[in-house]
C-alpha cells in the first residue's frame, strides 16, 4: 500500500488499544473516587455516639448488691496460699491474648437511671433516664428507614424517616423529670 502525502498515518491496532484502557482506568478510577466521597459525606452526618453498656441495677427486693462469685470477666481473688504471680503472663492456647484482671473488690453502685425502649413504626429509641437528665443509648432505624439525633442539654431527639413519613421520639426533661413523647407526621 502507498501512502498518499496529505493523509495522516492510522496508529497501531495496540497503541490504540493502550490509549483507550488508559483512558478507561482514568475514567473509572474517578468515579469511584467521586462515588466514594459522596457516600462519606453523607454518613459523616449520620454518625452518633456509640450505645454504651450499663450495669444492671439491684432490685429493691434485695438489700445489697453482691459482686459475683465468678464470671467470664471476673476472677475470683487468690487465697493466701497460692503461688506468687509469674513476671510474666500465662498464655493457653485457647486465648492467644492474655486477658486482664479486675482489680476492683467492691461492687460499682447501681446506677440511679433507668433504661427504656420505645419501639416506633420508624425504629427503635432507647434512652436512660435518670432523674435530672437523659442519655441516649441507642437509635436504630427499622428496614427501609434512615435516623437523624439532635441533642441539646435538656433535650433529645430522634427522628425516623422514610419518604415523606417522620416519625419522632422527642425526650425532655428542664424543670422537670424526663419524658419521652412519640410523635408521627
């Protein structure tokens, strides 16, 4: 085949094929870089404060609370004639992981809150309320539903939505003891 002057040379069959997988990896590379980024700015604005574990209350019925004899997380305290700890920690081969000793003898005083679930068609809001304040322990929105919180210092509330249904577990407590209301709109 003969070139004629004015036409310009086709690039190789590779060379092309080069030229449009690197455009497709820039392409790609940017969309998920861009998608990315969407979803982190908006999870970042739903993220609140993680459920926190509390110790359960006695009863009334019972006149002092006693620590238990033995747990999963507790030991029982070694008698005075048992053998003088190791410097260094025993290790099974179960718990590749030593784990720690308790080193408190008394048992923590009951907290002076009580916790409560309030179910909602929107999800579930669990709150510990004692008696000037409240908490939130948890807010979980149920299948098909988002949840926002706002917190103030005698206020909280959660808010369920999906579409163009809200629904609202609303916790106060200024100038008095607190109180949930549950709120659909």
């Amino acid at each position: 085949m003969h070139e004629t002057p004015g036409t310009p040379r086709s690039p190789h069959p590779a060379r092309r094929r080069l030229v449009h997988g690197a455009a497709w990896l820039l392409a790609t590379g940017a969309a998920v870089t861009l998608s990315w980024w969407g979803v982190h700015t908006v999870m970042a604005g739903t993220v609140y404060d993680p459920p926190q574990a509390l110790p359960v209350a006695a009863t009334q019925d019972e006149p002092t609370a006693k620590p238990p004899v033995s747990s999963s997380t507790h030991r029982p305290e070694p008698s005075a004639s048992a053998s003088a700890p190791s410097a260094s920690p025993s290790r099974t081969s179960h718990s590749p992981k030593p784990t720690p000793t308790p080193r408190t003898t008394s048992p923590s005083p009951p907290p002076s809150g009580s916790v409560k679930s309030y179910a909602t068609a929107g999800g579930r809001a669990v709150f510990d309320l004692k008696k000037t304040s409240a908490t939130l322990v948890s807010a979980t929105p149920a299948a098909g539903w988002s949840v926002q919180v706002w917190k103030q210092p005698t206020w909280i509330r959660v808010e369920f939505t999906s579409g163009d249904k809200k629904v609202s577990a609303f916790c106060t407590w200024h100038d008095h003891e607190p109180t949930v209301e549950i709120a659909d709109y």
